[in-house]
C-alpha cells in the first residue's frame, strides 16, 4: 500500500559555499574530543568541514561574528580565515582538511541536514576508510567526501525540496549498495512509500535521468575510476562495480562512454 502525497513548494535555502565544481586535491580525516575551553585558531593553508557529533560550541570570525555550532551541525571553514572557537560543553566532531583546486567560499558556515539525509552515517563512513589507508590522496576517500559535498548542494540548494524529501533516503540507500551485483531499481522502490509511476516521475524531475540510467551512470563512473588505477582485470571491474556479468559491462560501459573498457584504460594510461 503506498501513501498518497500532495505536491508542496518548500523554501529554498542558500549558502555561500560554492560545491558544483569542487575539485579536491587532497584531504585528511580526524576525530577529536574537545573538553569546554576557547581556542583561538591562526589562518590555514586548508578548508576544514566539520561534522558535530555532540556538544554546544560558538565559534566567531575574524570580524566577530557569532556561529552557534551544536550537534548535527556541519561547519565550514575556508582556507585562510583565523577564528575564535568557544567549546561550551564536552564535543566530538569528524573533521575534513582538504585543499581544492580553486576556491570554494571566503566565510565561516554553519548549517543542519535534514535527519534523514544519514550525513553522520556518511561522515563516519569517510573517517573509518581514511583510519585504514592513511593517504591524503586516497582515491576511496576523495569519492566519498565527493558524495557528501553533493548531498550538501542537493540539500541546501535545491529549490524542489519537498519532492527531495521524499526521495533521498532511497537515493542514499542507493550510494550504499550500488556496487553489489544483485541490487537493482526493484530493491530501490522498496525503500520508499510512494508508487513507482510517481517515484520515476519526481526522480527525473530532480535528476534529469531515470533511477535505472542514475544507477547505470554511477556504475560505469565507479568502474572508470578502477580501470585508471590498473588494479584490476576488467572482469573484476565489472563485478566490483556492480554488474552481473563482464559481457554486459562493456555493453553498458561503451555504450556510455564510446570505448570499450580496454580501450578506455589504455587512453588513460
């Protein structure tokens, strides 16, 4: 049975914070526990967006402005900008420092994600796989901080928000199970409570595809990433990536892109 929902418009909410065409050069994943005290922080060569676990803090810019950052909170601070943090009560955070290709904000931000967004899932994910590899530029790592800046633009940015709602958690889920070769847009609607005809028409809306297309894209995009790194045959691309079998990989993967995965690694080469 699928609960019948009415179209709403929610408001649009803007940040500074320039996401779209992010390039990442390198980064670093810390978690710390931080216990009441203010800490004056000089300027640094990195941004730094921070996930609060729990605790109340209120940091001030260079010009004294105030940002209450408590739990949930997600704050970034760009490269070069000296700030002032009050840690109020005893905190934790998952901390990115990461350097980008060019600039993407000048100011201090703070702002929430919805609950149901999983950033904190997200954030604990990105910490545990940089705890095992330890490299800055950990191609696994930068993926997946990736996935976060875009469920950032897509939540503070997005003007059809409502129709979002009710589709992230599914679009979530499929970030998390993309790559197991038994997943497909089947198991995808059974997270949602809405009818399919509607979830297909609401998901090309938002993303300007079909959700078997979506899933096709980051299949083929995952597996260019594992053909670059020459790790691996392109049988094993293929199950690594999600498909079912090598054949209908490299129907897929040239059809998307105009060469065969051989091909393909070779120009990359």
């Amino acid at each position: 049975m699928y609960i019948i929902v009415y179209e709403a418009v929610a408001e649009k909410v803007v940040i500074a914070l320039k996401l779209d065409n992010a390039v990442i050069n390198s980064l670093s994943v810390i978690k710390t526990n931080t216990d009441p005290r203010v800490y004056n922080v000089d300027s640094r060569r990195y941004h730094s967006l921070s996930f609060r676990v729990e605790g109340e803090n209120v940091i001030y810019d260079k010009n004294g402005v105030e940002i209450t950052s408590n739990a949930r909170s997600l704050t970034f601070v760009p490269a070069g900008i000296p700030y002032t943090h009050h840690v109020l009560t005893p905190s934790q955070q998952i901390v990115v420092h990461f350097t980008t290709l060019e600039s993407i904000g000048d100011i201090i931000e703070n702002f929430i994600l919805p609950l149901r967004c999983e950033i904190e899932y997200l954030f604990f994910s990105l910490y545990n796989q940089y705890e095992s590899e330890q490299r800055e530029k950990s191609l696994q790592c930068i993926s997946m901080f990736y996935n976060i800046l875009a469920l950032i633009a897509k939540n503070l940015n997005r003007e059809n928000s409502y129709k979002d709602d009710l589709i992230r958690d599914s679009v979530a889920y499929m970030h998390e199970h993309y790559r197991e070769s038994d997943f497909n847009i089947d198991k995808l609607l059974k997270q949602t409570y809405i009818s399919p005809a509607y979830y297909r028409r609401i998901f090309k809306e938002i993303y300007q595809c079909s959700p078997i297309e979506y899933l096709k894209n980051l299949r083929i995009n995952y597996a260019k990433q594992l053909l670059e790194n020459g790790y691996y045959t392109v049988s094993e691309v293929a199950e690594l990536s999600g498909f079912s079998t090598p054949t209908y990989f490299s129907y897929e993967f040239k059809k998307m892109t105009g060469y065969s995965p051989t091909q393909y690694r070779f120009q990359k080469s």
